[in-house]
C-alpha cells in the first residue's frame, strides 16, 4: 500500500501516466490547479469515475483564499514519512533471540520477541542465551538439578501451550516452537551434562517443527558434536504424549517412558523422560523410564541436565 501511494503521487507530480485525466476545476486562487491535478489524479486512480471526481471537486472548489487548502504534496509526504516510521517500528522488532543480539543485546535472560508474522503487537517471553557458541539461543527446553523438578509427563495441551519456570525447568511450547522455525531455517543445540561433571553437546544444521495438522512433526539433519547423534532415527516423526499416541510403536511410548518426545518405535533418546539420578534400571513397566541419550551414556542412564535452543542457520 505504501509503495503504492508513492509511486502514484510520484506518477501525478511528473506528469506520468496518470496525469491525462479531467482538468482540476476552475479556480482563481493561483498555484490550487496543480493541487487539484493532483487529487483528481489519486481518486481516479483508486476506481472513482473521471467525471463523479471532477463533479465532487468541483463542489470542493473554495471560495476565497482564505479557505484556501494546504498543499496536498506536503500533506501526503508527511502522512507518508509517519507511516514509514511506524512501518519501520513494526519490521525492526526482534522475532527471536538472534535478533536481540544483532541489535546490541548481548545479555542472557528473559526477553520479549515478536515471532508472529503480521501480528505486530504479539509478544511473548523466552530465555536468551548468549554465552555458548557465539550466542543468539532461544531456549525452549530446559532440565536442571534444582531441588524443585517440573513433571514433564504432561498432557497434549499443557505440551502445546508450554509448561513450567522459565529460568529453570521448562518447555516453550510446541505452538511456539512450529511458529519459530517456520518463519526462516533454524539449526538446534543440545547441551547435555551427567552426575559425574560430564558435559557433551549435539549440534544439527536443520531444525523443523511442523503444525498441529503434522502432529508436529519433527524434521532434523547435519548432525555435529561430541554426544553422538541419537536424534536423526526421530527425524519425520509426530510428537506423542501419554494421552495423544502418534508414535510408531504397539503401545504409547510416551505413557511407557513416563515423558513426551518424537517418539519412532520409542527411539534412542528421551529429553524429556522421568528424572532419576544416574545409572537406573528399566521402570514398573519394563522400559526405559529416565532423560537418556543413547549414543553417550546408554539406555539406562539419567541424565542431570540438558537444554535444547535454537537459533537462525543464517
């Protein structure tokens, strides 16, 4: 709209191409005949008649100079300056953490972002990480030993709308997750740590979180790091809960191993699994019931901490 507003006043004061309409009204009031071009020129423009716009002029025209109309160019560039500044507001608000630090914002921590496209005023609060691999992380999972824990066995909705502290325990929310890395290519960051003082990572160039149509769907790759690659097996899975079956297997991974994931046939790694201490043995049910990544401490290892963040590929 704005870039069409320009080019058309642009058009009518170089006489182009929309300039060959009905002359302005006839006026004593010397320099108001290009004004009225000029108006003339817009209106018709935007679908009104030759002649519906030269009659409604001309009932418009004043009748001495002192009622005489300030000048429609200068009104229209100032209309046109004020919309450029909100526009400029409105496109320069950071969408995730990357965009905070871009603009100078090198501090971890809550911040607000605007990720929604074409809903300006929508906000919401993440966590910031910029100390690790040169910054710019949006945290949306994240497990600590803090003496207070978060049930991660939680329902469909409660997965979907996000759950728990988000300076500690959490996770973002898988509607906001699919909003994020759908909006431009994301990569993800895994940080793992055990109870020994043992730290690994996992890096993967490629990041997706489908809709809620996909159940969403996990899209991964580019695997990089030190902890083995224990998520490319999850890659095109839906996720699953306790209470929405989407995995692959007989029975519901999610009730078996106590926590939501993107479940296959259960797979080889489990984030967000129930919290033990270390080394463990299968659950009540049989199966594997902790916060394991297979390719580094095995199945039956729960792991102390982890968080999972991404940030623009680019």
């Amino acid at each position: 709209m704005l870039l069409i507003l320009l080019t058309t006043v642009g058009l009518a004061m170089a006489g182009g191409p929309y300039s060959t309409t009905s002359p302005a009204p006839a006026t004593s009031q010397p320099g108001l005949h290009s004004h009225y071009s000029l108006l003339h020129n817009l209106i018709v423009h935007w679908g009104y008649s030759d002649t519906c716009v030269a009659t409604a002029l001309e009932a418009c025209n004043p009748i001495s100079e002192q009622h005489q109309q300030p000048s429609l160019i200068q009104e229209a560039k100032e209309v046109l300056k004020e919309v450029s500044v909100m526009v400029n507001k409105f496109e320069s608000r950071p969408r995730h953490c990357k965009d905070l630090l871009d603009s100078g914002d090198t501090g971890s921590g809550l911040r607000l972002v605007y990720p929604y496209p074409g809903q300006p005023h929508h906000h919401v609060t993440v966590f910031c990480d910029h100390t690790v691999d040169g910054g710019g992380w949006t945290v949306f999972q994240r497990r600590t030993n803090d003496s207070i824990r978060q049930d991660f066995n939680r329902t469909w909705i409660e997965y979907q709308l996000g759950f728990g502290n988000i300076e500690t325990e959490f996770w973002m929310g898988l509607d906001l997750l699919h909003v994020l890395t759908s909006t431009t290519l994301h990569e993800l960051r895994i940080d793992l740590a055990d109870y020994e003082g043992g730290e690994r990572w996992a890096m993967y160039g490629f990041f997706n979180v489908g809709s809620d149509e996909t159940k969403y769907r996990l899209s991964i790759g580019r695997y990089s790091g030190d902890a083995g690659d224990a998520m490319q097996v999850h890659h095109g899975h839906s996720f699953s809960t306790h209470d929405q079956d989407n995995d692959a297997y007989e029975h519901n991974c999610a009730e078996l191993r106590r926590g939501a994931w993107w479940y296959t046939d259960c797979g080889t790694s489990n984030l967000n699994g129930y919290q033990h201490q270390g080394a463990t043995s299968p659950g009540s049910s049989g199966y594997i019931e902790s916060i394991f990544w297979k390719q580094w401490l095995g199945w039956y290892y729960s792991l102390n901490r982890t968080s999972m963040m991404i940030r623009p590929a680019f």
